[in-house]
C-alpha cells in the first residue's frame, strides 16, 4: 500500500532500528526531540520510499532518541523485521508548531547565503548534523563548497520566507 502524501508535505522522523520484542513492536531511532508531542497528537506515520500509511496506536519513549511504536497490522516480529532500515515520516501539519528561533533542517536547502556586506555566496546545497549543531554546505561557483557551522557567531540572520541566510564571517571561513 502506498499513499497520496506529496513528499514535500512530511518530515523525517527517524528510522526503523527493527523489532523490539516478539509481538510486532517497533523500535525506532528518532530523530525529534518532542516525542511527548507525538505521542499526545500523532495518529498515522508513513514508512519506507513507497511512505506506506500505518495507523500509530501507541508511542513510548523506550530511552532517549529511541520510540517504541505499536503499528496497526504489525502483530509479528518478521512484519517489523521487513520494515528494519526504512525512514519514517510524518505530515508536517502534525508536528510541533516552530518556536521563533526554530526550522526544520530541510527549509534550509536551496536558501541563498551571503555575507553582512553583501557578498553572494551561493546556494545551501546540504546541511550536515554534527551533533553539536548544524553546518551549512554552501556551493561556490568557480570555487570549492563553503562549510559554515550554524552558530550565532557566524549566523546573523535566517530569513526563512525571504530565503536567504546571511552570515558574519571570520576570517579564513570562505577561504
């Protein structure tokens, strides 16, 4: 079964570490840090390239960045064995509302970067998590990438609807 959901429309969640127990029980390596959230709001996750729906009927934070999920129509450790790999997603109108300061990792691919004084940079490309926090993978026409760590020393603005993301670089940065 596969659904209608436009990829554009979900977020990644985690990744289906394989099955926990013998009773069809999943465990995921999760990649939110509001899974009380989930756990309160979210009814139905998609899995895999084919994001096939599955109707979420318990959550459960096993340990820190690993979910315990009950999945309707997985009664069998070989139903979780299959699925063992495979990303999960959710629809993005189901997660945690934004904080101020806050983005999703990919609203950040394609934003066009540039320098306090006006320098064009190029186009994010990737974001790499380290971690500790994210850095920018910025390509450069001519030039190698630009690696720039998402910290406010080097961050001055995140203009999310605008897309741009201007920084103040140290010397040696874009080099």
């Amino acid at each position: 079964m596969t659904t209608t959901e436009s990829p554009d429309d979900l977020l990644l969640i985690g990744v289906i570490a394989g099955p926990f127990g013998i009773k069809g029980l999943v465990k995921m390596k999760s990649f939110t840090d509001q899974p009380d959230y989930l756990r309160r709001r979210l009814r139905q996750i998609f899995v895999g390239k084919k994001l096939a729906p599955y109707t979420l009927t318990k959550l459960h934070e096993h340990k820190p960045g690993v979910l315990l999920l009950t999945l309707s129509g997985l009664e069998k450790r070989e139903d979780v064995d299959e699925l063992r790999g495979s990303e999960v997603y959710i629809r993005q109108s189901d997660a945690a509302p934004l904080g101020e300061d806050e983005y999703y990792i990919h609203d950040l691919i394609g934003m066009q970067v540039s320098t306090v004084d006006g320098q064009e940079i190029g186009p994010v490309r990737e974001v790499i998590e380290t971690g500790v926090h994210e850095v920018l993978v910025v390509t450069r026409a001519g030039q190698g990438d630009a690696l720039i760590p998402v910290v406010r020393e080097f961050i001055a603005e995140f203009d999310i609807p605008g897309r741009r993301v201007v920084v103040r670089p140290i010397e040696g940065l874009l080099s």
